[in-house]
C-alpha cells in the first residue's frame, strides 16, 4: 500500500516552483510535462514497452509489483481532479479492497 499510496501522492500538476524535486536514493523520477504528472518509481523497475499504457514499469524480481498510467479523457470519468481520489492513503486503500 506505500508504494501505491507514494505514486498517488506525487501523480498531480506540478507548480513552477516546485517543478524538480530529486528522488529519494534508490527511485528516478517519472515526468510527463504533456499530462502534468510525475512520480518516483523504484531505479531498479524496468518499463514495459508494448503495454499501450502511458507508463509502465514493473519490478524485474516479482512481476507482480507494477505500476502504470493510463491517462483517459476527463469526460469518461467522475473524477474532476486527482483530489476527488482522496488522501494518498485513502486512494491506494480503494484500488486495494478493489482488487
């Protein structure tokens, strides 16, 4: 749930000031200035190439530790801005009890 909850944290627009922050030792930074979203992801993840996801990267020791980006149009969704989803915990605890 920490590494969801870290993902959801940091998936918003970036303010100006605050547009680099370095990552944490042992994560890279993931920045997309076209959708306004970036996250820190583990540096040793790899990224998957044929997914047709905006993002994917997935743990080469257990794959099933993934993490992706899909971005869809806001008109599909119910959600008006990242904030609609909750705190960062509340977020990677809804995508958990749904899977």
């Amino acid at each position: 749930a920490a590494a969801v909850a870290a993902a959801v944290a940091t998936l918003s627009s970036v303010p100006p000031a605050e547009a680099y922050t370095p990552p944490p030792p042992g994560y890279r930074a993931q920045v997309d200035k076209i959708d306004g979203y970036r996250f820190f992801y583990p540096d040793s993840w790899i990224p998957v190439t044929s997914s047709g996801n905006d993002v994917f990267l997935r743990n080469p020791r257990n794959i099933d530790e993934n993490i992706f980006v899909d971005i869809s149009s806001p008109s599909s969704s119910r959600f008006n801005s990242v904030t609609d989803l909750g705190t960062p915990d509340e977020a990677a605890n809804k995508l958990l009890d749904k899977y």
